[in-house]
C-alpha cells in the first residue's frame, strides 16, 4: 500500500512539473510586437535590398531559383537595423532581428495577424524557413537605382 501511495505521489509530482513546463513554454512564445519588428529608431533611415535565390546543386549543374527578397532598414541610431522577407509578389513574409531570430507573419484564427518565432536560425536560414524554400539560400545585393520600392510607401 506504501509503494503505491509513494507512486501514486511521485506521478502527481512528475504531472505537475510537465504542466508547470508546458505553461511555461507558451508564455515563453508570446507573439512578438509587429510595430516593433517594422520600427527603426532614427531621423535618416537607410535601406538595403537582396535578392534571395534558393540554390540547388543536382550533378554538375547549379539551379538558382530567385524565390523573394531581404529587405533591410537600419538608421545612425540602430545600424543593425531590421529585416523584412517578402516574397517575388513583394507580400512581407516575416521578419529577422540582426542576431538571427527569425518571425514568421501567420493569420490568427479571427483573421488577426501575428509573428510566430522560429528561432535563432540566422539570416539565410531564416529567409529559408520563412519562404519555405528548398535546397540552400544565396542573397545577391541589389543596386539602389535598381531596388524596389519600399514596403507600405
């Protein structure tokens, strides 16, 4: 009776510490602020454009598929800056912090948007796991003169 007393216990213990984990853990994947993924602090914003190709080596031969593109806005007061991923129709996709953590832009069930955190996968693997792209990720700098326009301007 004892063992099963002890048991019946330590399974309770052991319920509630999982419990107590998982709550955790959703705290933990709080949306993050959208304005605050969009927002450059600073009187002179720069912008920097890439074009991301997914890159596949099948035998000898190289396949680039140009799959979107890496938008950077940074400012004398926040050189790391932001970084948007659009896709080719230039929709904004999610969103990388200079560290690497990657956002993914995904509707709530009531039609709200939010950023879902995906990780710090750094910058090619972010703009990879936001535009679900296959094979690996090259980033080609676009001229000024030959950037798009900026997002929501």
């Amino acid at each position: 009776m004892k063992s099963h007393f002890l048991s019946f216990v330590g399974s309770t213990i052991l319920a509630g510490f999982v419990v107590g984990c998982a709550s955790e853990a959703v705290d933990d994947e709080k949306p993050m602020d959208l304005q605050a993924l969009r927002t450059v602090p600073g009187d002179k914003i720069y912008r920097e454009w890439k074009k991301a190709y997914s890159v596949d080596v099948p035998g000898n031969e190289k396949a680039r598929i140009h799959v979107g593109f890496l938008y950077r806005r940074f400012s004398d007061s926040d050189p790391e800056g932001k970084y948007m991923v659009l896709d080719k129709a230039m929709t904004i996709k999610g969103f990388l912090l200079p560290s690497g953590r990657a956002y993914v832009l995904e509707k709530g069930p009531g039609g709200e948007e939010h950023a879902r955190d995906l990780g710090n996968t750094g910058i090619e693997g972010g703009v990879k796991k936001i535009l679900n792209a296959q094979g690996g990720i090259e980033l080609q700098t676009v001229d000024e003169a030959a950037a798009p326009a900026a997002p929501g301007s």
